[in-house]
C-alpha cells in the first residue's frame, strides 16, 4: 500500500491494515511494518510574520518607544499575543515574577492534545532593550514563534506529542523569565520536555544563518530544513549560552535554535554564501533606537520562520 504524505486515507487504511492482521487473515510471515506518514509542515506566511511586528513597533511607539520588563509596552506585547492565542484555542498562562524591582511576565500557550510525557517546545524572548523597540531583537523570533502556533490552530495539526510555544520575560536582563520558568519546573515535568527550540534574532539585516550546536538531532533537523532550500549555514559562536535556551540546557533539557547575528561584523567569507555587506555588523542596530521594522531582513526572517516550523513538525511525530 502506498502511503501518501498526510491525510485521513492513509491513516484508515494502516489501521486496516494493522486489523487484518491481528485477526490473522492474511495468510503467511506477517510483512515488515509500514513506515509512519510524516505530515510536513506548511508554509509559514512571512506576511503574516511582518503583521505581527508591525503590532508590536506599534505598541512600543505608544509606550515610550519600547517594550522593555516593567514598561508598560512590554505588558502590552504579552496582552497582544495572547489574545491571538487564546482566539486560536490555546490553552494560555500568564507566569508571573520579580525582577530589579519590577513584575514580569512569561506567557505560555498549551496546545490541546498529544502525549504529555514528551513536550516539544519553542520559545523567544518578548521584551526588547529599553533603548528601542526591539524588533529584531525579539520581536522576530516572538512573531515567529506566534504565527507557527497560530499555523498549528489553524491546520488543526495534531501532532503525536504534545506542543508548548512561550514567550519569555526579562532575557535583556540575564534570561530571568526562562531561567524561572525551567526553576519552577519540578523534575519530573523538566524530563518531559523532549526539546526546547530557542529563536532569538531571526530577521538581523544583515543575515547569517546560525544554527546551535547542542542537542544533535535538533541541529540536524534545521541544518536538513537548511540543505534543502540550498542555505548554507554555521555553527552559532556568537554568544553561547546569550539567550533563553541556556537555563533548558543547564537542567539537561535538548536544547537547539536559530541565530542570524547580532553585533559582529560579515565576514567576506560569510559574504560569498549568503550576500551582503562584508566588514559590516549582522545587526547595526542591536540594542539601538534603530532596531525598528525597518531592521529585518524579510528573506532572512521568512526562511527561519519556515524552519522554525520545520522543526516544530518534524520533532513532535
Ligand atoms: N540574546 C542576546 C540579546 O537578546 C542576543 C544574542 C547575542 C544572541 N548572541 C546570541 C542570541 C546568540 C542567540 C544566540 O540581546
Ligand atoms: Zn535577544
């Protein structure tokens, strides 16, 4: 029997399959089991990608210019992407902490279904710098991360395992929302996280396409996704351990993740795979009052955004 990609067909007709023979009708050696259809993930849309971060420069123009921890535009991005969450059917929590005297937040969004006991996880930090709006850094990875969960309401993707996507207060002030999150986890609930995919600056103007050298089926995973479309990419060496996945990786939690740069400059070398300026910064606003909407490269972001489901798809099935 042929086994398309997805679909109630294939499904139905492996459980057939599988009837027969349990009642023992097909005659002879019972035959090697079938393969397990892999559904692909669909396109991510980088339109609806850029929707998202034209909200959030937005929100970050009507509070003062930005959405750091303890302003009220960091508040608003998190009331922002839970809605859309919660509309798509989401199980949402909003976790609560203090940090240098001021409350934070992390948002954590379920979705129904799936084998609790191995939790697939994607994650970004919401909050920017206090400097600007913080739309490369974060706002890229948080879009992203929003529309793929959206993307799974919206195909009705029931994956195997069970899917977690959040988005993490306080990383511009050391990774405290992600290294509360992964504290206030019992062990227990911190060995059914199966993996943590971390996507922090997935749009810098300048792009690299960095992937973290940790767990090393999620490295191979993306770098596979990568292959495919013909991107070359590098092992992240910018800043190991710089963002949220680091508090999963400490608590020996796989961890993985996709990087585009940050203040470093492009090499020549760098120039010849991926284009763009040589002896220039990935990103010549990082941490400044310049990383706006104008700061993103829309190729970069749209392929990162396709291999963040990529990812997602294929580690929960
Ligand atoms: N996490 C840093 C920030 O938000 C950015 C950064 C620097 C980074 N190096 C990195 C992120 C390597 C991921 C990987 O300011
Ligand atoms: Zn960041």
């Amino acid at each position: 029997m042929k086994l398309s990609v997805s679909g109630r067909a294939t499904a139905t007709a492996v459980v057939a399959a599988a009837t027969l023979l349990a009642t023992g009708s097909i005659a002879g050696a019972a035959p090697a089991p079938e393969p397990v259809a892999i559904a692909a993930a669909p396109d991510i849309p980088v339109t609806a990608v850029k929707a998202h971060l034209t909200q959030l420069q937005s929100i970050a123009t009507a509070n003062g210019g930005n959405r750091a921890h303890g302003r009220t535009g960091y508040r608003a991005s998190l009331d922002y992407v839970k809605a859309k969450l919660d509309a798509a059917g989401f199980t949402t929590t909003i976790q609560q902490f203090t940090a240098s005297g001021r409350v934070g937040y992390n948002l954590i969004a379920d979705w129904p279904g799936g084998d609790t006991n191995q939790v697939v996880m994607a994650g970004s930090h919401l909050d920017s710098v206090s400097s600007g709006a913080g739309i490369n850094d974060n706002g890229t990875g948080s879009a992203a991360v929003l529309e793929a969960a959206l993307t799974v309401a919206r195909t009705g993707y029931q994956p195997t395992k069970h899917l977690r996507f959040a988005w993490w207060g306080a990383e511009e002030l050391g990774l405290v929302g992600s290294r509360y999150y992964v504290n206030s986890l019992s062990l227990a609930n911190r060995a059914r996280i199966s993996g943590y995919l971390n996507f922090d600056m997935i749009g810098s103007p300048n792009p690299g396409y960095f992937v973290y050298d940790d767990d090393p089926a999620i490295e191979k995973t993306f770098k596979d996704y990568f292959a495919g479309i013909g991107v070359a990419t590098e092992i992240e060496t910018e800043g190991d351990g710089r963002s949220d996945h680091a508090p999963f990786k400490s608590a020996g939690v796989p961890v993985g993740g996709l990087f585009t740069g940050a203040s470093r400059a492009k090499t020549a070398a760098q120039v010849t795979k991926w284009g763009g300026t040589a002896g220039q910064a990935f990103d010549r606003c990082y941490h400044s009052s310049c990383d706006t909407t104008a700061n993103v490269n829309d190729t970069a972001l749209n392929r990162n955004a396709d291999a963040l489901a990529h990812a997602v798809w294929t580690l929960s099935q």
